[in-house]
C-alpha cells in the first residue's frame, strides 16, 4: 500500500507546494474577495489531502512489528481514501480558481470544474467499484 500511495503523495506535496506560493504573488492582492477565499479553502484542502497521505508513514511506523498488520490495513485503506477524495476537491477547487481567472466566467469555470470532479468520480470511485461487481459470480450468473 505504501509503494502504491507514493505517487499521490508526491503529487498533493507539488501541488501544495504551488498553492502555498500563490499568496506571496503580486496578482493575489487584486483577486476578488470571492477568488481569495477560494484560494485559502484550496490550501486548506490540499493540506489535508497531505496530511492524509502522509500519515501513512507514520501509521506504518507506529504498527510495524507489534502484529498489527490487519489494524494497518484497515487504518491506511481509510487514509488512502480520505487522501485522494481531498486530493481530488483540492484539484477541482484549483482549477475552479484558475478558470475563473483565465476564462473570466464564473459559470464556465464551474462547468469545466464539475466535469473534472466528474472525471476524478468516475476513474478513482465508480470504475474500482464495478470491476469487483462485475467478476463476482452473481454478477456473470445475471449478465449470462
């Protein structure tokens, strides 16, 4: 589990990184109020989504070799799904934030942010969960 969350972690560590910088740039100070709120909620959410991912390590840390392996188990497949749902609202309010500046549309903006809400949805919690119900025997016995 831990090699397999590596990239996530990377990835919501760049992607926090950039986010914490966006308030030190010139252009923070002329966003709309609206903008500025969504930028600190964004930063919020991706240092969850961090903290999430992260945790793992030292989950892993703390439960090796005290025969705990089905407690971690347990407590790092709810991390790791806890860590990609934030990973996956911070994405989406960052890209809300960068087309409500680049497109300046706000429906627009929202538009393509759901659509990419729905994408993330669909690959990272729709898809995993039909290939088990579609292996199952009751899933062939009705599907013929």
């Amino acid at each position: 589990m831990l090699q397999e969350v590596r990239v996530c972690q990377t990835g919501a560590q760049i992607l926090f990184g950039f986010l914490l910088s966006v308030v030190f740039t010139a252009r923070f100070t002329t966003l709309p109020v609206l903008d500025r709120h969504l930028c600190v909620a964004t930063v919020l959410l991706g240092a969850f989504a961090t903290g999430a991912l992260v945790a793992l390590a030292a989950f892993h840390r703390f439960f090796a070799g005290h025969g705990l392996k089905p407690e971690l188990v347990h407590a790092a497949g709810h991390l790791i799904s806890t860590g990609l749902v934030l990973l996956a609202l911070t994405i989406t309010s960052a890209m809300l934030l960068l087309l409500r500046n680049a497109l300046h549309t706000a429906a627009a903006a929202s538009a393509l942010s759901g659509v990419v809400l729905l994408g993330f949805t669909t690959c990272w919690l729709v898809l995993p969960n039909l290939v088990p119900a579609a292996r199952s025997p009751s899933a062939r016995a009705r599907h013929g």
